[in-house]
C-alpha cells in the first residue's frame, strides 16, 4: 500500500451537525499501527484505510462508514417538532442527529480538514478536526473491528475547554491515557 499525502475537507454533514451556534473545534492526530508484522496485520491495516475513505467525496477519513447516520435524523437540524422528535426516538433511539453523533461518533461532525499519510509500511497518520469534541466513542468502535491494529489518538482544542490529551485503544479497551495539563 502506498499513500501519498492528501488534504481533503469532508463537507458531509459537517454544516448541519450541530445544533449549537458556537464552533469549537477539536485538533486530532490519529495514528494507526500494526501490532504484529505479519501478513494478517497488513491486511488488516491496507483493508482499515480502504474502509475509511469516504465514498462520496473522497475524504481519506469518516465515521459515517462505520456508524452510518439513520435517514430519520438527517434533517433534525434544528427542528423543534415534538412528535417528529419522539418518532426519532422510538425508531432510532435517537431524537436528534446532534444527539446521535455524540453517542455513536464522540463529537458533534464527521471529519474535516483531513491530511493522511503513510509513515513507514506497519503505519497510517491522519490528521484532521472534529466539532465540539474528538470523537473517542468512534475510536474505541473502530479498535474492536481491528483488533491487529493500534489506534493513538492525540487531541487538543483552540478555546482549551478541556486539557490536551493522548488515548491509545487496541481491540476496543483503553490502553494508555495521558494527559497534558494547559498552562495558562
């Protein structure tokens, strides 16, 4: 597998996500790590890649493959129906598509501003940001459907609402957690 560098923003979803007014962004690195220098490890990380590119715009990275948005919430946005709202909820278990990401994802959006690289052949780096918070409920999903692969998540935030941290999952259990405490 051979990567080459790619900027991409994902705009699904990301301009209707949240049902708040202020942006506050989180600032992720994301590095993806075979455990084991084996073929089935390989194959596991070349199928992860594959499986996170965004089929309809392309961006190296979304949620949205994995934990796929029910069409019932998609125009919640903002609406402020009650029996539309108490449906979504009995059907989903969701009433709103805000509530739905920060369940099922950690954070308010999909992906944004996304930058893949491949560091060495065992290795895959993304950087990119997320709305309100990093998306650590994806994360741990996505470690259990991979368990050869090492996930290491890196988050920070412009407005420092919370401390700057470095989790590490394998196989859906946090395996290390540090945090960074901001100096103010």
């Amino acid at each position: 597998m051979q990567i080459t560098t790619t900027a991409v923003t994902n705009n699904k979803n990301n301009n209707t996500m949240s049902n708040t007014s202020s942006i506050e962004w989180a600032y992720n690195n994301l590095t993806i790590t075979t455990i084991h220098s084996d073929d089935e490890s390989m194959v596991d990380l070349n199928g992860l890649f594959e499986d996170l590119i965004d089929p309809d715009d392309q961006s190296p990275l979304t949620f949205y493959n994995h934990n796929p948005i029910p069409d019932l919430l998609i125009d919640t946005v903002g609406n402020d129906d009650e029996e539309l709202l108490e449906r979504n909820l009995k059907v989903t278990g969701f009433s709103t598509l805000h509530s739905y990401t920060l369940k099922m994802w950690g954070c308010a959006t999909d992906a944004s501003d996304v930058n893949v690289s491949q560091t060495d052949a065992n290795t895959i780096a993304y950087e990119f940001k997320t709305r309100s918070s990093p998306p650590i409920a994806w994360l741990k999903e996505i470690s259990t459907q991979y368990p050869e692969l090492m996930f290491e998540l890196e988050s920070n935030n412009e407005f420092e609402l919370w401390d700057e941290f470095d989790v590490v999952y394998i196989n859906g259990s946090q395996v290390v957690m540090q945090y960074t405490k901001n100096q103010k």
